[in-house]
C-alpha cells in the first residue's frame, strides 16, 4: 500500500467534478463548511459545466481528475457529487501516473469505481466519504465531517470502535481489507480491466432506493462469478428501501448472499446514502467484533 499524506487543518483539497452536473449553490454551501473546517478547497477549471447527465464530455471530466490528483500543493481530491458518469473516464486517465503524489481520494456513490479500482488494484487507499456538493450542502452533519478529518489526519486508533454498532444478519467476526461502496456502480465494473478485487475482503456495501429483487441480482452475479468466494465478511450501510418496500426485504437479500457465501454479515453501518455518511478507509485492515463494532486496524495515510 503507498498511503497517503496525513491532511491536516491548513491543507489544501481539489474539488473536481468526475460523474453527474454540479449544482453551483451547493457546491458553495459545500466549500464553505469545507473551508470552516479549516481546510483549503481549490475547485476545478469548469467544474460547473453540464452535458446531459454528465457535468461535460468525457474528456473534460477526466481532465478534471488529473488536474486534482497531479496538483503539487493539494493533499486530498474530493468528488463535487456522484451521480453517473465515473466509469466512463476510467480508461482515460493515467492512473499509475496520477498517483504518484499520494494524495487522498474522497467520495462515494459512482465514485464507487475510482475507489474501488485505486484501493485494490493499485494499492492506494482511498476513503469512502463526504463529498462537497452532496452530503456537505445538504444532509449536512458536523460529527461526520469531524470524524472525516479525524480519519484523514491519522487521528484514529485501532482501540477504538468507529461508527455505531452495526445489527446482527448473519453471526460471527470478521477481519480483512476493507473495500466496497455502492453495489450498482461496482457491479457494472464486472467483465472490465476496472473490476476491483475483493479477495480477503471485509466489503462494504451500499446503495439507495433498489428493490429487494435488484439488490439479489447484483449479488447473485458476484456469487455466481467466483469474485467473492475470498471475503472475510460483508458489512451493509443503512439503505433506503424502494417506494413500497421495506427494509425487512433488504435484511433478507443480504442474509441469503451471507448464507451463500459462508460468511458474518452486519447491517446499518451509518455511511453512504441511507444518511449519516461516516468516511471509511478503504484498503486498509479491519475488524468487526461480535457486537457489531467496527474498528480500524491501520490508518489510510501515514504517521504524521
């Protein structure tokens, strides 16, 4: 693993648009509560442009994400929002030479495939967390950015429990390298050179608004294709069910999957879209006890 550079008060963090079109009052509301939390954001050349459903062409996305990841002076690069559109400029990066500089790559939702792919292919951690026209302009919550700083900076020990105490799907304890993110934009990376690989995986699992029936789909299609025969455990967030849904068939979904696969599986792990958006580490061990808490084992940036 090259981890990165602890980001301390006082740093800086380039904010780039890589997926869906950036609405420009939240991008504000979130540099703001950014730079309020001491950081330094440096935002993206046409971070507001918009093509359809994308926030511009292809080309002008993945230039985005070179510039925040090659910028000398910046520490973090954090996604503008998800939306749709990440896996598209997967091929059109160069991404063994954007690394080089360690930086902390920050985000989640259909930022899924940047760090899925980073933190177990290319050994570079990355964190699931906030991200500055998202969770930061709306659902905004000051404990999560706080323990988003905390985790950037090195602050956390091993000792202790982080996030709150997840619900028993299927028994037992699990201990791997945590990787993951939302299920939909990580499945559409099966069968590409961008395929993460969860071998000796503790998977993090999210996502919002899919039927039971979906969610089955997308983890029979991992099952059945041999990529999670190696996983230590499966932790799930606290998903938003489908209109006319219930939580209970989301519970059911991922105990057959814990079932099929032989392995603990905990559920409501407060981060990703169902809420509360607590910054996980990926690439990086990790263990959960049998009461459901989670801690870290290491940290994703080095000791400062």
């Amino acid at each position: 693993m090259r981890k990165a550079l602890p980001l301390m008060k006082g740093d800086v963090i380039a904010v780039c648009a890589p997926a869906g079109p950036v609405d420009a009052s939240r991008l504000d509301r979130g540099i703001a509560r950014l730079a309020a939390a001491g950081f330094v954001p440096e935002i993206a050349d046409g971070v507001l442009a918009s093509e359809g459903y994308v926030a511009g062409g292809d080309a002008h996305r993945a230039s985005q994400v070179e510039w925040a990841l090659t910028l000398p002076e910046a520490r973090a690069v954090m996604a503008a929002r998800g939306g749709y559109g990440t896996a598209r400029i997967l091929p059109l990066i160069d991404w063994k030479r954007a690394v080089r500089r360690r930086k902390l790559v920050v985000g989640f939702s259909d930022l899924s495939a940047v760090l899925s792919y980073l933190s177990t292919r290319l050994g570079f951690p990355c964190l699931h967390g906030p991200m500055a026209a998202a969770d930061l302009a709306g659902r905004f919550d000051p404990a999560a950015l706080d323990a988003f700083s905390r985790l950037a900076a090195g602050e956390v020990s091993p000792r202790e429990p982080w996030g709150d105490p997840t619900d028993r799907i299927r028994g037992g304890t699990a201990e791997g390298v945590l990787a993951g993110g939302c299920l939909s934009v990580i499945t559409a990376l099966l069968g590409t050179p961008y395929e993460p690989d969860f071998r000796g995986a503790l998977l993090f699992l999210e996502d919002v608004g899919e039927p039971a029936y979906r969610l089955d789909r997308m983890l029979t299609q991992w099952v059945q294709s041999g990529r999670l025969s190696g996983i230590a455990g499966i932790l799930v967030g606290r998903m938003a069910p489908a209109r006319g849904e219930s939580e209970e068939g989301i519970l059911r979904v991922f105990h057959d999957a814990g079932q099929r696969l032989a392995v603990p599986v905990r559920y409501g792990f407060p981060a990703g879209h169902g809420g509360k958006n607590v910054a996980l580490p990926f690439g990086v061990r990790a263990r959960i006890d049998a009461r459901g808490r989670l801690f870290l084992l290491d940290s994703p940036v080095e000791s400062a």
